[in-house]
C-alpha cells in the first residue's frame, strides 16, 4: 500500500527533491566561501633560503597551517627577493620594532605582533593564534591565559560545512509537525475565507511568519550563548544531541510511539493547536498565527535548529552567521511552500496530502533518524 502511495504521489517527492537541490545550490553559490575559513588572523613568516633555524620554523608553521583553517598564512623569503625585504622592512617600521629586534630572520607576524627566532616562534606561535582567534569571536571569550586557552582550543579546531548545515535543515523540512501544522492551517483558510487564493495568501504569510520567526530566534539563541560564554562546552555536546535525536527518530520507524513519546508535537497540546489554527481565517491572521505556533513546534521540530545553533557558535564572525542561517531556514520552509502551491494549483488536494503524511510518517522518521546519526558521528570524528 505504502509503495502504491508513493508512487500515486511521486510527483510531491520530486517536487521535494527539486525544492531542496535548488536551495542547495543557491547556498553553494552564496555561502560555501563563508564557512571555513576567516582572515581576521593573518601569519606571516619572513624567512631565509639556507637559515637553519628557518628550516626549523617551516614545519610548525605547516602544522598550524593545517590546524587553523580560520587563519591565513603567507611565507616570504628575503635573501634572495628584495621586494620581500621591503615588505618586511615595512612591516618593522609599521609596527615599531626596536632597532634591536631588526637582527635577523625567521620573525613571524601575527597581525600586529611579532617573533623572533626559531624558539620563540616554536613555543608561542600557537598560543598567540589562539589568544587571536577567540578574541575575533567575541570580546567574552578573550582571554590571553595560556592554561584557558588551551581548554579552549576546540573553538578555533571546530568547522563547519555546509552539508552538514543542509542535512539537518532537510530533517527539519520534512518533519511530519511542521507538514501537519500547515495542513490544519490551510483546512481552516479553505474553509473560513472560501477562496484559493486567499488560502494561498494565508499559506504564503504563515510560512514566512514561521522563516522569520526562527531566524530570529536562532540569533537570539547565539547571543546568548556567546553572552554566557558557553560555546566550548555547546561544542562537546552537539554530536551527543545529533545522536540521540537520531535514535529516537528511527526508534519510531520500528516503534512509533515506543517508550512513551513520539518525535512529534505532544498529543495533549494538538487540541490548543488546532484551535489556535483555526482561528486564522485570513492571510494577516495566518500571519500573526505563525509566531505563536513556532512556540508549539520547536519542541518538534527544535532538535536539527540546536544541532546547527551549536555549530554556528564555533563561527568566527557575524558575517558567516546570517547567511547560513538564511539558507538553513530556506531548505526548512521549502517543502511547505511547495505545499501551499500544489493545493493552489490543484496538482492535489489538502486531503490526499494528509493521507500521504500519515501513510509515510514512519518513514519520513526514518530518513530523519539516518540523516541525523550521519551528522553526529561527523562531529565526532571531522
């Protein structure tokens, strides 16, 4: 019966599909040059063809190099490219070193500060990129304590890609809450405003009521995280968190409701729900409707956003933060607007697509569950 459905309707799944690939490929075209690296620390290394404490400084600087994605790294060598020496010789005056610190190479400078020699550079490169880098990422979390900052190296190791950001954004999109609320909703506009095209109106308003109202909550949520100056430990727990809705996903796949709870609204807050829905009879009330309604589904549909919102926290900058969260909460409303359109067109009807949630609900969990396992093993081991 299930296959039959599927096929019956397989014109919703490419619909799907079609929605999401493009979603992904607006991010990959405005986000993916945001995501993992940043140059708000910049190294540079001055060096001589032939030092031997050159020689030593190179490989630690490859190590790092690998290490902090965020940083950028250039190597100049000076005996033999006077234009390098110039730069150098630029570099001292623009940050006054001392005559007596102009001796010799290798010196290496990390944004306005300096090292120099093989030793120096080997024991206090790391620390100062660190120092560096959480300072970037917010006043709260400076701190030049070498013992802090070595508890906290996770934040300036932790990336974070943009398929992992687009996998929880699809388990968000195709949960069967936010399917189910829109539903309901577009049963009450059909109904009080007797009109498709206000239906459609209705449906376009409360979707984006709903984009608006978790965008801004998710920033919300990454002030205060970084106000608290917890993202190192919010670092250690995503994977976990990943994990766990994973399971429980698949566990109602195998056994919907088992063990006393569903990956879905809570049955005894539905009836509010529905009367709340209900009461939405035009497009500004569908509106005004969503923000209230975002409080009922977060406990749903909340575990991928935290997922993400744990990720994010690790960003160095502002700037990585809102366009992907604009592109986590695109992937999230896709499926919904491509309800709202095929019950406009009458490609199908609010009924048959109640009867395809309900028929497909284990095994939209299912793809849930798999999708979130994929990410927390990926935090772990990335």
């Amino acid at each position: 019966m299930t296959k039959k459905l599927i096929a019956k309707y397989n014109w919703l799944i490419l619909s799907l599909l079609v929605g999401l690939a493009s979603a992904l490929s607006v991010g990959f075209v405005f986000v993916p040059h945001t995501l993992n690296a940043d140059t708000a620390v910049n190294v540079n290394l001055f060096y001589g063809d032939g030092c031997p404490h050159c020689e030593k400084v190179k490989p630690v600087i490859e190590d790092l190099k690998e290490k902090y994605l965020q940083v950028h790294f250039d190597n100049y060598e000076i005996y033999h490219n006077q234009s390098n020496a110039l730069f150098l010789y630029d570099l001292y005056e623009k940050n006054n070193v001392p005559d007596s610190d102009r001796a010799g190479v290798p010196i290496v400078f990390i944004n306005n500060e300096y090292l120099i020699g093989d030793k120096p550079i080997i024991d206090n490169l790391e620390d100062k990129i660190v120092a560096l880098l959480l300072s970037t990422n917010s006043e709260t979390f400076l701190d030049n304590n070498v013992a802090d900052i070595d508890q906290s190296n996770v934040l300036t190791k932790s990336k974070y890609s943009l398929w992992a950001i687009a996998g929880a954004a699809i388990v968000d999109s195709i949960n069967p809450c936010a399917i189910a609320v829109l539903l309901i909703l577009l049963t009450a506009l059909m109904l009080g405003a007797g009109d498709k095209k206000k239906a459609l109106y209705g449906g376009l308003a409360f979707t984006t009521s709903i984009y608006i109202t978790y965008f801004l909550f998710g920033l919300g949520l990454l002030q205060i995280i970084a106000l608290t100056n917890i993202a190192g430990i919010i670092a250690k727990l995503i994977g976990i968190v990943a994990l766990i809705i994973g399971i429980a996903n698949i566990k109602d796949f195998f056994f919907y409701g088992g063990a006393g709870f569903v990956m879905e609204i809570p049955r005894k807050w539905r009836p509010t729900l529905k009367r709340i829905l209900n009461k939405a009879t035009s497009p500004m009330g569908a509106f005004l409707v969503g923000f209230v309604v975002t409080l009922f589904e977060l406990p749903c549909t909340g575990g991928p956003y935290f997922f993400v919102i744990g990720l994010l926290s690790q960003s160095n900058s502002i700037v990585d933060i809102i366009p992907t969260l604009l592109f986590y909460n695109v992937v999230f409303i896709l499926p919904l607007l491509v309800i709202v359109f095929v019950v406009y067109f009458g490609v199908s009807s609010i009924e048959k697509a109640e009867i395809w949630k309900e028929k497909n609900i284990r095994f939209l969990h299912l793809v849930e569950g798999i999708i979130m396992l994929i990410l927390g093993l990926w935090v772990f081991f990335n």
